[in-house]
C-alpha cells in the first residue's frame, strides 16, 4: 500500500476542516502525502467553542513550526479554585511547576477563531494539500484499494479517490453515521449555558483573577480567564429551564448579575449545550478513520476537548505515513483505535467523575462532598495539577516489557547551545527517537549507535548542564531529562513520532532487544 504505487488520486481525504482537521493537514503535508481536505463551512465560525490547550497540544504545533504565530491568541491557564456549598475554598486545579516538563507553560488558554485561521493556512501552506472548502461529503463507498468520495460544491457534483479517509467532520458525522457507528455512552448528560464575554476595565476589576468551579448545589457555575479581556462563564440549566429561552440577553444578564452588569462587558456568545460523555464504538472502518468529536465527546472541566482530538490525528498521521510508504504494514493502524479509545475513555471518566463533584444539585450530598474533599487534603484545601489528570497510554505499540515510563509522553527540556538556548525538538527534531543519559555507557557504545542507525532512529545523548561528555552529548538546562531517567532507573527511552515512551532500558543487552521487538512490530 505504498504511495508510489497508489491508483488512486489521493492518498488521503480529510472531511471536515476544523481544527482536528487542519492539524491532520498539516501533519500530512509536511510528509509529502497527497491530501485532499473538504468542509462545507467556508470561513472559520468567528466565536470561540474550545478554550483550552496543554503542553502536548502546543508541542505539536511547535513542531510545525507554528507556535510563534499562534503566540498572540494563547495564555497561561491560571489555577482553577473550587469552592464548595457554603462558598469555602475546598481544592484547587493547578498546573505542575518549574521547569515545565515539556518545555512549555503546561496548560493555555486560547482565543479559538484566530488560531483556527492559522492552523488552516498552515495546511493549506503545504504542495501536496488541496483544500476545497464549500464542499460536502454526500456518500462514501469502499473497496479493497480505496475509498470513493461522493462530494458536492463550487466543482459541481464529482467522485474523488483515496486511500485513506479521516473523518473530522464533528458531533454530527455524517461519516459515522454512513458507516453505522454507534456512540458508547459513558453516562454523563446534564444541560449548561456557555456565555463568552469581552470585559472592559471596569469589569475585570469585580471578577476573580483565577479560574473558578462554583459548586454550589443551587446553580454549578464555572469561571474561566481567556486571554486578553476574554472571559467565559459556563453555567449549569435547571429543570424547567428552556435552553434556548436562556441564551437570550436578557436572561444571559440575569444569570451574571452576581458578577457583572451589561456595563462591564459586551456579550460575545451564549450557547446551550448538553454536556455528554459519548466515545464511539468503533474508530475504524476499512480505510476509514474516525477522529475529533466524530469519535468522542467529553464534559469541559479540564477543557481537553479540543486536545483529544489533535491527538487523535498527531497518533494516527504518522502510522499512515509508514504505511502509505510501504516501511509498514496495515497491521499498525489497527493500534489506533487501542489506543486512543482506551486513552479517551480513561481520561473521559476521570473527567466526568470531577464533574459529578461540580454537579451536585442535593444540598446535604453536596455538604458531604465538601468534607471528603477537605479531609482529602488534611483538612485543607489541597491542590491536584491537571497533568495527573490526563493519563499515560495503558495499551497499543508499546515495549512488552511491562515499566511506569511506558506510554507517557517524554519530556523536552530546554537545551544550551552554542547560538543559545533551544528546546530539544528544536534542536534535534521529532520523528523515533533513542535518547540516552548522557553520562551512561549506553551512550558511549557503538553497537547502539550503529543498530539506531540501521533502524532510522535519531540518537540524542543529554546530560546536566554542568557535565562534560564531549561533542556529541547535549547539554540540558534544568535537568529534566536526567531527573526523569533517575526516578525510572533507566540509561534508554525509545520515543515515538508523537512523543509518547515506546520502552526504557537501564543496560545494552535489555535495549538491544527492545529495538529488535520494536523493528518487528513496526514491520
């Protein structure tokens, strides 16, 4: 099934241009893999939906080379305080501390229209992406060599071919529901109001300077600090309570009269929303993928909405690379759905678990939930980072040799350089990776360097700063790296395209072996 010998017109189609769309554009163009991306929607909805990014996220995007324009629009995600029933402080969500373990402020806030306007030139920056926006999927039908696309826009009605469809085309998916696919549903379904704001002075003085979960039984409400003057408050609908009577100004302003007055602020967005946990039950079909919102839905409380997605197609892009390419077979794009089903899931639990505490409408429940919280901590408040919130990979291509460091996404640390200071992919790329402490004798022999060779991967030695290794090891800032092989008692780590831990080893013969399992896995 490699791309050289492919009949088909394109290798793979995109359906839906949002962001999981653009970001799955991107990844594709800068493999030289001819991609066609469709969406009926030409311009870019002008108000915000997603919010929020993490470290991962923005690794990404930085290793697309866009991160220094999507600068302007993005911010730091101040702590999340969460007070109980009686309005006391019980816990805070927070991000982890200096030195951020992948180089970047660990979670962001950003403003959705302008970033989704340059994560779609960036796609469309790309030779071997065509993108045609006014333009509907109408049917999708398979064979064993590819999949035709029914389409309908500015170019009339036509069929295109390709090997490979990802469907980023939302909730609603058309593909998903050609293809009969079902949503899991993980049990959470509660109706909330989602107001965004532009504040003036006046206002932001009367609102908190972090984050906010009001849990308060009479009516759950959650504050979030955008970037700039950008803020959004997202409240829970009580029964009886029409949604669509309460998106409207009037009602908006009564909801908000605790905070603000129409004084303060000019109402940019409010929309109901029912927040669900729905995964789909199946991810592939054939040669078609699911990804995005067509695979998934979680509640908002970490904000990884929009994260979920972008890893969906940073996992599955570069294993249809290896494929279309022919260095690997069909075989691995079955560990797509692992994967990222069983990440999804796990994460969308541990999200609607957080959001049953934020939910409690019973007074005497919530009284009880407030003690626990407390009496987690000792008696105050504590703090949990969001970090630990989100978990590792728990299956899929990772070493049978069973360690904590497997599937957890490797850190990047800041790396000093001759020109300066630069973080690690920067300085040595993405792509499989076998990064070695600096100081081992794993990085001194040449059995390793010449078997890494042989399989393509990248060789990077780091040390701490202050460690002389001589030319060919990396000198690391704040050593991230040599704390994170410390507490996994390795010398090895064999990372993959998307930055998550295939396996460690602490000596020659335990990595050699490990390489050896990874090339016939990737076969």
């Amino acid at each position: 099934m490699s791309g050289s010998t492919s009949a088909n017109e394109y290798q793979v189609a995109i359906v839906g241009f949002g962001p999981s769309g653009a970001v799955a554009a991107s990844l594709l163009g800068a493999q030289g893999i001819r991609t066609l991306a469709v969406d009926r929607d030409r311009a870019v909805y002008d108000k915000p939906r997603a919010i929020a990014l993490d470290h991962e996220i923005l690794r990404l995007f930085d290793n697309l080379g866009i991160a220094g324009q999507l600068a302007p629009h993005i911010a730091p995600f101040p702590a999340s305080e969460h007070f109980g029933a009686r309005g006391q402080l019980i816990r805070r969500i927070d991000m982890v501390s200096e030195p951020y373990p992948l180089g970047y402020t660990p979670t962001m806030v950003f403003t959705q229209p302008p970033v989704e306007e340059i994560l779609r030139a960036h796609a469309r920056s790309w030779p071997s992406v065509v993108v045609e926006l006014g333009t509907e999927l109408r049917q999708l039908s398979q064979t064993p060599d590819g999949v035709t696309l029914e389409l309908s826009g500015d170019r009339g009605a036509r069929n295109v071919t390709a090997d490979h469809v990802i469907a980023c085309d939302g909730a609603s998916s058309t593909i998903r529901r050609q293809l009969g696919i079902n949503f899991d549903d993980l049990v959470f379904d509660e109706p909330w109001l989602v107001i965004d704001l532009r504040i003036n002075d006046a206002g932001l003085a009367k609102l908190p300077r972090t984050a906010v979960q009001f849990c308060d039984p009479s009516r759950p409400t959650t504050y979030i600090v955008g970037p700039g003057s950008h803020r959004r408050f997202e409240i829970m609908l009580l029964p009886g309570e029409d949604p669509r009577a309460m998106e409207q100004p009037e009602q908006v302003w009564r909801l908000l009269a605790r905070w603000l007055t129409p004084d303060d602020a000019t109402l940019w967005r409010a929309a109901s929303y029912r927040f669900h946990a729905l995964v789909a039950s199946k991810w592939r079909e054939g040669r078609v993928f699911l990804a995005g919102d067509a695979a998934h839905q979680q509640p908002p409380f970490i904000g990884q909405g929009m994260c979920q997605g972008v890893r969906d197609v940073a996992n599955l892009v570069w294993k249809l690379a290896r494929v279309l390419r022919g260095e690997s077979g069909a075989a691995l794009l079955d560990t797509y759905q692992e994967e990222r089903s069983a990440h999804v899931r796990e994460l969308t639990m541990r999200i609607k678990a957080i959001g049953h505490v934020i939910c409690e409408r019973d007074p005497e429940a919530a009284a009880t939930r407030d003690a626990r919280i407390l009496a987690e901590g000792g008696g105050v408040p504590r703090t949990i980072t969001r970090q630990e919130i989100v978990p590792p990979l728990s299956c899929g291509l990772r070493a049978d040799t069973s360690h904590a460091a497997n599937g957890t996404l490797f850190p990047q640390p800041w790396i000093r350089t001759s020109g300066g200071r630069q973080l690690l992919d920067t300085a040595c790329g993405a792509g499989w990776r076998l990064v070695l402490k600096g100081n081992s004798a794993l990085a001194r022999s040449r059995a390793i360097a010449a078997r890494a060779a042989e399989m393509g991967l990248r060789l990077i030695a780091i040390a701490k700063a202050d460690h002389d290794q001589g030319p060919d090891v990396l000198r690391e800032e704040s050593d991230v790296v040599t704390a994170w092989f410390a507490r996994h008692a390795c010398a090895a780590a064999i990372v993959r395209p998307d930055h998550y831990v295939y396996g460690v080893a602490a000596d020659e013969a335990g990595l050699m072996a490990m390489l050896s399992g990874l090339e016939a896995r990737l076969r």
